[in-house]
C-alpha cells in the first residue's frame, strides 16, 4: 500500500456510520445553510473548549480576517507575526491594509517568544498573531504579560493546535485558542480537526467582541437586511458542521494517536542519529501538550533536498512546510517591517521536512520510513 502524508480514508472508515448518518439528516432536511447542527456543534466546541463563545464561518484565512475586522484597526497600524507561518496568518493582515510586521521564530520550537516580539514594538502596534505552529502552543504567559502592558490585542491563529494545552506558572490549564482576545482555527480535512471541504471558526470569551464577530460573518447584520457595519459572508455550511460534530468527540483520541507515531518516530531516529550529527527531531515543551499536526525534523548540512528526493524516489512521501519564509515572498517585500534579521525563521526554512504523520499510522508504515531515512545517510 501507498504511504501517504495523511490518511483520511482509514479515518472516515472506523466512523462512517456516524458521519454518514449525520450527512444524511442534512440532507433530509435540507437546512444545508445554517441548519440547527451548525448551532450544536458551535455549542459542542465551546464546551470542548471551556465556553468561550464560538463562530463558525467559512475557512481558516477568513477566521482570522475577521477577528482582526473586529478590532477596528486602522491602516496603518502593525500587527506583529512571525516570519515561520503559512502564508494565512499574515496574508489577512496584508488584505486590510494593515502592516504586518515580521518576527523571528525560536529555531527550536518554530514558535515566536515574547524576545522576539519585543523587539517589534513600535507606536503604531495594535495587535500580535502568535501562531501554535505544527500543534504545539507559544510560551503565551509572558506574550499575555507583555500584550498586556502595551495595549495590544492578541489574535492565536490555533489552526494546527486545536486540542493543545497551555500550563500557566501557576499550574492552570488553558486550551490554545481561548487565551488571546480572540482565537481562530481551520477545518480544513488535513488540520486535526478537519471536515470535508472547507470550514473555521472564531473564539473569544468576551461577549460583545463575540457578538461583533458574529455580525461582520454575517454582512455586518443583526437583523435581517440592516447593516450596520461592513462584514463579509463566510458561513460554515451544515454538511460540514454535522461532520465536525462527530470527529471533535474523537479529538483527543486523535491527538493521542498522533503523539503516539510521534514520540515513536523520535525514539527511532534518535536510536539512529543520538549526537544530532544528521537532524534534529521536534523539541517538546514542559508547558505544552503536542498535537503533532506535523512532525518536523530540521536537516542539517544542507541535505535537506537530497533528503527529500532520495524518499520521493523511495515512495516515501515528506512535504516542506515551508519553503520560503515570510519575507522571502514576493507579495510581502512591499509592505512588510521586518523587526530584525530573522536568519531563524530563514534557517527554518531552508531546513525543515515534515514525515506522514495522521491518526491511522502503523508502526510497519513508520518503519519503512525511518528505514529509507538511515538508507539515504548510509
Ligand atoms: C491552515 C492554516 C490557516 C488557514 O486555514 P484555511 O482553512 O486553509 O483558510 C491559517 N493559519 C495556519 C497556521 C494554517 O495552518
């Protein structure tokens, strides 16, 4: 059988009969816009996620256009966001004619830290996107702290992290994407939590910011046909919700099972590799569970791209998240601060590469390819 990066087909198979069952009343009733499953499993989320308030809307990127639509900044203002992203996180900020202003990434967390976001900090600064990259959260106490005392909002774009947990100093325990003002996610189907097509959603545990969130996914209306501010249409459809509705009840299990491979795939290769002379496997933190939506090794010497051909050519496949940082991109050199060199986010860049990593893995199918990785460096 084929390795592939992610296995949706043996994921819907073990719970078919629910989803299917779940399609098929949507069907039934026809209520494929806002139907009441969208309303069920926003109020699922929010129990999941300790109760914050929850809008479901179209896809990730929105989720995050949105939140920053709610906070009334003005172009010109800078949102801070790291270099080391997908393209989403930033391109958002870009569309409304803020000005994103890049920071570095720590090399050994892919994570920005408060170190780096201070260096940022101008006037004109309004908000910071930490991003809880590859599933495992940002160090965000002193990020909070610091946003905190400069007045600044803080937008978690929580796309790879939904079902993450944050320790706090003080023992207490918070889901990433309800510690900010506001935090976003993606259901796109390879993101932990992911439906059939496109989904995302919005949280924050502040009433009148959830209600003004709501209104501007909703062209900017309260009641029908008055429109009191300028919003956008992006909608969760049921289809997708009823699908969401039975994977979240798996969530945590799939989050188990994807740390499961992980811790498996670092066990393996540090066997192989125990003085870091060819890569560096991912580094866990003491105040952060891992979801492990990637499971990303750093290459050194350079041989990352003989690396990653030698597994194309082996059937092995292995994805660059990502290939270019921020301010390498085309779209980004015009309106782009860089606060500093970010040579890390750049070294990232230029050195990472992701293995198959899903819910269904096999220790057979992570055996062929921590096999082929000690073949290449034979
Ligand atoms: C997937 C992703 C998004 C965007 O989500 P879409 O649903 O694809 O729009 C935003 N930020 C990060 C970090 C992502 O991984």
């Amino acid at each position: 059988m084929k390795i592939q990066m992610v296995d949706l087909k043996g994921q819907y198979l073990k719970i078919k009969d629910e989803v299917d069952a779940g399609i098929q009343n949507v069907i039934d009733n026809t209520a494929f816009i806002n139907g009441p499953i969208v309303k069920e499993f926003a109020q699922h989320l929010s129990d999941y996620l300790g109760g914050c308030y929850v809008t479901t809307c179209a896809n990730g990127t929105d989720a995050l256009q949105i939140a920053l639509m709610a906070l009334e900044l003005k172009p010109g203002d800078e949102v801070i966001v790291p270099a080391f992203t997908y393209v989403a996180s930033a391109e958002v900020i870009g569309l409304l004619g803020l000005t994103p202003v890049m920071v570095d990434v720590d090399y050994e967390t892919f994570n920005v830290s408060v170190d780096n976001i201070k260096k940022a900090l101008s006037p004109k600064t309004k908000a910071i996107i930490p991003v809880h990259l590859f599933g495992q959260s940002c160090d965000m106490e002193p990020i909070l702290a610091f946003a905190n005392e400069h007045n600044l909002y803080v937008i978690e774009d929580n796309a790879q992290a939904i079902g993450a947990e944050y320790t706090f100093s003080d023992g207490h325990k918070a889901n990433t994407g309800t510690m900010g003002t506001i935090g976003c996610t993606s259901f796109f189907p390879s993101k932990n939590l992911g439906c059939y097509g496109d989904g995302g959603a919005i949280f924050t545990s502040e009433a009148q910011l959830a209600e003004r969130i709501h209104m501007i996914a909703n062209h900017g209306q309260r009641v029908k046909y008055h429109h009191s501010v300028i919003g956008c249409n992006s909608r969760l459809d049921s289809i997708q919700a009823a699908i969401l509705d039975v994977k979240l009840k798996h969530l945590d299990e799939y989050g188990s099972a994807r740390y499961a491979a992980a811790s498996y795939y670092t066990a393996k290769l540090k066997e192989f590799d125990p003085d870091e002379k060819f890569f560096i496997t991912p580094k866990e933190l003491e105040n952060s569970t891992h979801v492990y939506h990637q499971y990303t090794l750093k290459i050194k010497n350079e041989k990352r791209d003989a690396l990653k051909a030698y597994l194309d050519e082996q059937g092995i496949p292995s994805m660059i998240y990502y290939p270019l940082p921020l301010q390498e991109q085309e779209a980004f050199k015009p309106i782009t601060r860089a606060a500093e060199e970010l040579e890390k986010s750049r070294a990232c860049a230029y050195s990472v590469l992701s293995l198959p990593i899903h819910t269904e893995m096999t220790k057979e199918v992570q055996d062929e390819v921590i096999n082929a990785i000690r073949e290449f460096y034979k």
